[in-house]
C-alpha cells in the first residue's frame, strides 16, 4: 500500500503512516508498534513513524435514535439511556487513513 | 532542494485483501445454494465432538461436508472423518487463525452446488478469527462450562462478530458448578439479543434445537450482514 503511494510519487519517502485500530480490531496498539519497526526494516517504511489513534466503540441507539460511544467494549449499553445495542458504527476499524510523504 | 511533507489519505483496511476474497466466497455459497456455518472457540472447547456429532446427525438428511483448521495435525479431520461426512484439513502451520484464501484454496475440486451445509471449524483461538472473515452466512461461537462464565467479557470482540453462541459441554455443567444466568448474562452484555443453544456433545442433549436452528437458518439465510460483521466498518 505504501509503496504503491510512494511510487506513484516518484519514490517519495513514506515518514509517517496514521493507523485507525478500533477498540474491536483485536489487535493491541502496544504490540503493533513494538512490531513495526522489525516488520518496516528493509521496506520503503523504514524509519518511519506509525501513528494510531485508538477509536472507542461506537453504536446507534435504537432508543434515542443517536450514535452513542460505549464506556466499555465488554458492555453493549447505551451509556445515556441503558438499552442494549447492536448496530456497530465505530470500533472495527484496522485501516490505514493516511500517509505521510516527503516530496 | 526542501522536502515538504505532505498528508495522502489513503483510507484503506489492512485486511482488505482478505474482505475482498472473503466476500468472493460468499457470492459463490449464495449462488451454490449452500450455507455455510463456521465455528469459533477456545482450543478445547469441543468443537471437534459438536462437529463430529452435527455432521452424522445431518447426514441422513443433508448434503453436508466440513472444512477443519489446525496449526499442526489432522487428527482433527480424522475424528471428523468417521461421520463419513467429506471433509478436508486445512493446515495452517504457526498462523493461528483461517483466512478467507485458506478455505477458498481448501474447497478445490469441491462441488459446492452439491451441497446443502458446509461447515468451517477455525483454530482454536478466541483473538485472532474474529477479525477474518472466512465468507460464512452463520458464525457460531463455542463456550464450554468447563471455561467459565466470563469468557465473554475477556474475548468481547469475538462474541460480537458471532451470531449464535453455544454453551458445550452441558454434561459438565453440575460438576463444574457453572453458573449459567451468569453466562447468558455475560453474553447478552457483549451481544446483546444474540441466541444462546445448550448442548452436550456427549449425551446428545440440545442438539434437537441445534438442527432446528440450521435448518431455518438456511431458509432464512442470515447473510452475516446481522452480525454487521460484514459492513460496519470495514466496507472501505
């Protein structure tokens, strides 16, 4: 993906790459970014950054009608109105948002 | 010359290439007219007995065959094998969970249009096969009395991406001292309205209710989007 980024502008050096990890991506933050700089060696990545911002679980209350961030992954209640919920909007996420390119 | 740094939005999942595949798969079971049912748990949970049991159950019936994840050995497809069911092994060596290339490689030569169910046993693993769609209409995750209550809540992202939960193991149930309002409860709270089957692989307990749910599942095909699995987000 990077190196496709990179590339297409003309070999441009890749300093940063911005991670979105969902709290329900089962995947640790901790072991991504002890991981990365082994797996980013000898890779249009090396010596960049890896930047991730954690996003909490987010659902759609059937009761109030509105997307509701939950306390707690482990517990599927709308923290405003205590009704269960199940239509996930945020909190799967393990996608690459963007790039940063030194050009 | 001075570089400048520029921000690209890029926008991508990481396990596209696996979404891609997975979906792939799901267009070709549609099509085939075959629903597919995969089973997650912990390693020892008894996915193997349930499966094993399942598949001569349904014999008589149905067209059924099964797909079986393994780090190392096939004694897995061998257990299951007695139900003289097809089924196929799928090593995966150190990786601890299938992917959607693994089983669509597996069913090689397989005609799936002569099938009516196909069931897909992950490794066991409670992590990692919950973010990997393998193309299933049905996920099925496994919770034996012999784990305790609280598994949900340890492993609340694979409880969210399953669409039945199933207790094994219910034998045990007594002596383990298990405590099942506690269980149900600890499910409902990570998945909430997800139903909840009682089985024992042992002394056939359950597994009544267990095809009744199979067979209406694969009348009213769940197409996993219930589970959001699917969709929310990881469409981009």
């Amino acid at each position: 993906m990077a190196e496709e980024e990179s590339d297409q502008r003309g070999g441009a050096r890749v300093s940063a790459v911005h991670l979105k990890l969902g709290a329900l991506a089962g995947v640790v933050k901790a072991a991504l970014l002890s991981s990365y700089e082994m797996a980013s060696e000898g890779t249009v990545l090396q010596g960049s950054r890896l930047m991730i911002e954690e996003l909490p679980v987010v659902a759609h209350c059937p009761k109030c009608l509105a997307p509701r961030t939950l306390d707690s992954p482990q517990w599927f209640i709308c923290p405003v109105c205590k009704s269960p919920v199940s239509e996930i909007v945020q909190g799967r996420e393990l996608q690459v948002f963007a790039l940063e390119l030194q050009e | 010359m001075i570089l400048q740094t520029r921000l690209v939005e890029v926008r991508q999942n990481v396990l596209k290439q696996n979404d891609l595949v997975a979906r792939e798969l799901r267009q070709r079971f549609h099509s085939a007219g075959v629903c597919v049912v995969s089973l997650v748990s912990s390693p020892g949970s008894g996915k193997t007995a349930f499966l094993e049991s399942t598949l001569t159950l349904m014999r008589p019936n149905y067209r059924v065959a099964a797909l079986v994840g393994d780090l190392a050995t096939d004694n897995d497809a061998a257990r299951l094998a007695r139900s003289k069911a097809p089924v196929r092994q799928i090593t995966t060596g150190t990786l601890c969970h299938l992917e959607a290339a693994m089983v669509r490689d597996a069913l090689e030569g397989w005609d799936l249009d002569q099938l009516d169910f196909l069931f897909i046993e992950n490794v066991g693993n409670l992590v990692c096969p919950a973010s990997y769609d393998v193309g299933e209409d049905l996920r099925v995750v496994l919770l034996s009395v012999t784990e305790g209550e609280d598994k949900p809540l340890k492993y609340p992202t694979i409880f969210n991406t399953a669409d039945l939960a199933v207790l094994t193991k219910m034998d045990l149930a007594a002596a383990v001292e298990f405590d099942l309002a506690a269980a149900d409860s600890n499910i409902q709270r990570v998945r909430p309205g997800m139903p909840v089957l009682r089985v024992s692989s042992k002394n056939g307990a359950g597994m009544d209710e267990w095809l009744r749910f199979l067979a209406s599942a694969r009348q009213t095909p769940l197409v996993a989007a219930s589970t959001g699995f699917v969709e929310a987000g990881r469409t981009t």
